[in-house]
C-alpha cells in the first residue's frame, strides 16, 4: 500500500507539473497550421499549400507502449508533445521544393519520416490530435531528395514535393517546470508522512 502511495504521488507531482511543447517559431517557408476544426488527415490536407506547414497534435503523453522514431529510439516510457510538419500538393500541380525551420518550446527526441507511413501509422492514434481521422496515404512520409536534421528545440527540413505530399510527425519533450511540480510537492509530502503515521501505529 505504501508504495502504491507513493508512485501515485510522484506520479502526480511529475505529470501534473507537465508543460507542453508548441511550435514557437519558424523560418523560411515555414507556417504554422490553425488545426481547429480539422477533422481528417489526408492527401489534400489542406488541398495544395505554398509553405512547409505545422501544427501541434498531442500535448502531454505518457507513452505506455513501445514506440518507435527513425532511427529506433524507444519513446516508451516518455512524456512526450507531438507535432505534424508537411508540405501537400494537388495533383497535376508543378514541382515545389522548398526549405523551412522550426523551433520548439522543448527539445526534440525524434521524427517519424518513413515513406511507407509505418512510423507515423503506428503512432497516429496515441500523438494524433483528439477527434481527428488519420489516413495512411500511399507515400505518406519522405522520399529521396526530402531532408530533416534537428538538434536541441531547432529543426530543419527540405522538401521536394509534386504529388502525394511529404508527412513527417516531430516528438519533443515535455519539459516539467520546477514551479509547477513545486506547487503539489508540499501535498505529496503531506500524504507520504501521514501514510507513515498510520503504518507505525499500526506495527
């Protein structure tokens, strides 16, 4: 029971303390999307586009299963803030390359760019935004030619695009001020040493 306790309230004091990640800044042909109202993501999302854009999906997720970004990097385990960077044409529209950078409210743990779609399908319903259909188009992630390197909370992408568009979902950390977790930290000492109490009296 006492440990019980006491994962509950350190599990309260981290996660409850919890910031989340956005898209704060952008750089060369880069634009952040307004996602509301968005109910499906697909192939003509949002028909055909002149920037690289991005928006921010699921904030505050505790990844309970094992998860995987390019590279192999487990997310199981992490609280992690999702994001989705794009680049979408029409059908018969010209070729469009063009370069763009993003910066982040929390460091950068990895990308899903498969161009099969694996790494984004298998994540879509747990980094996915709430309420939104995902489609695993054919081509969905990068080709030959697409680019991305990140360092701390800066990314950096180019992209090569006719038709189908290139997808790439970016996985930050979600940062836990010290403020926050402070706020509830006198609360979860109080519980710890009343639990304490009733177990001596108890022996």
């Amino acid at each position: 029971m006492y440990k019980r306790l006491l994962a509950c309230v350190l599990s309260a004091v981290l996660l409850g303390g919890a910031a989340n990640a956005t898209i704060v800044g952008v750089g060369g042909a880069g634009q952040i999307f307004d996602a509301t109202g968005l109910t499906a993501v697909t192939n003509a999302t949002p028909g055909s586009n002149t920037n690289i854009l991005g928006f921010d999906e699921a904030q505050g997720v505790l990844v309970a299963t094992d998860l995987f970004v390019d590279g192999g990097f487990n997310l199981n385990g992490l609280l992690v803030d999702s994001h989705m960077i794009f680049l979408n044409r029409e059908s018969g529209t010209s070729l469009l390359e063009l370069s763009a950078s993003f910066s982040f409210s929390g460091d950068i743990l990895g990308v899903m760019t498969s161009i099969d779609g694996s790494l984004l399908q298998a994540s879509d319903g747990i980094l996915g935004l709430a309420g939104v259909t995902y489609d695993n188009f054919s081509n969905r992630g990068f080709e030959s030619g697409d680019t991305v390197n990140f360092a701390g909370s800066s990314l950096d992408t180019f992209m090569r695009v006719t038709q189908p568009g290139d997808w790439m979902r970016v996985v930050t950390v979600s940062a836990v001020p010290v403020p926050a977790g402070a706020v509830l930290l006198p609360t979860a000492l109080a519980l710890l040493g009343a639990a304490s109490r009733r177990r001596r009296r108890a022996a």
